[in-house]
C-alpha cells in the first residue's frame, strides 16, 4: 500500500474521492459527475503531496504503461472490428486514461531526479518547443483535416493510429515555428 505522511492510505483516499466524483464501480468504471474531470485535480493533489518509493512510483509507472496500451490497443483493434471508432476505453474518465494519468503526474513529480531533465541542450529543446504548443494547439485540427484529406488518409488505418499523432505534431510545429519568424504575425498569432 502507498501511504501519506499522515500513515492514511492514498489509494483508501483515492477510492473515497472517486465514490464521491460519482464512480460506478461495476459497468463502464467512469466518472460522471462534474463531467469527471474534479478526479484528475484530486488524484494530481494526491500524488503531488505523498511521497514515493523507487518500487511506488515503477508500480505506478507499469499500470500507465498497461492504461496505454489498453487504451491505444483496444480501440485499434475494436475499431478496425466494428468498421468505426471503438471509444470504450477512450473517453477521458475510463481507468485506462486515468492510469496514464498517474503516471504522468508521478513522472513529472520526480522528473528531476533523471539525469536527462538536467542536460542543457535537452532543457533548450523542451523550451524551443514548449514555445509553439500553444500555436500547435490551435491549428492541429486544420492540420488533420489537410493530411487526412489530401492524402485520402483512412484515420481507422493501423499506420494513421500509430504515426498520425506525430506527423501532425510535427507538420504543426514547422508551421508554427515559420510562422513566428515572421514579424507581427508571429508575434500576435502564436506569441
């Protein structure tokens, strides 16, 4: 069991903010209300605040990496099946996101322990990119919307699910960045 400073059980405190963010416990195991989300604020102060062991946090680790895969797998495999997009597993507040979550949250909690986050040039690149995300955010979809119809692209293709992500991100990024380079537009489009 991992346990706060207090010796109070996190997954008992856990499991005390799901049933009250309005758990079904059998069927679907999402949460309802507040549209779900009010579980990723108290599991992310949870975390946050409660220390981890080295076997804690790769425990948490490995069932993000489970959540992934469920999730990315099942509804490849669900969706090529049924001849449309399977999103049992997909929705925000189903386990398997949820999963991926904690360990998202954990691994940025401890993100400096790993000699690479202190590395210079890996500092310099996270900030170069961190600089066009929020253009990145904004004209992804036009982006999707472009490969997918130019290149006649089936987005329920194995290919598409796998690697679209990042032809997307990357095709998103080179417009952003050149995009900024040019003066006022840059600047007030994507600051």
């Amino acid at each position: 069991m991992v346990y706060d400073s207090s010796g109070f059980c996190v997954l008992f405190r856990i499991s005390v903010c799901l049933y009250g963010t309005g758990t079904y416990i059998l069927g679907q195991l999402c949460f309802s209300h507040d549209g779900g989300y009010l579980l990723f604020a108290v599991l992310g102060y949870l975390l946050h605040t409660t220390e981890l062991s080295w076997l804690q946090r790769s425990a948490i680790y490995v069932l993000g990496i489970l959540g992934a895969a469920v999730r990315y797998f099942h509804t490849v495999i669900f969706s090529v099946r049924e001849g449309a997009i399977n999103k049992l597993t997909w929705e925000y507040t189903n386990w398997p996101t949820i999963l991926l979550a904690a360990a998202i949250f954990v691994f940025i909690k401890y993100a400096c322990d790993y000699p690479i986050f202190r590395n210079e040039k890996f500092i310099r690149l996270i900030k170069w990119l961190s600089g066009a995300s929020f253009g990145i955010y904004l004209i992804h979809v036009l982006v999707i919307d472009r490969i997918t119809s130019w290149f006649s692209v089936d987005t329920l293709s194995g290919w598409w699910r796998l690697f679209g992500a990042f032809a997307v991100y990357f095709v998103a990024l080179l417009i952003v960045k050149v995009l900024q380079k040019i003066p006022y537009v840059g600047k007030y489009l994507f600051p």
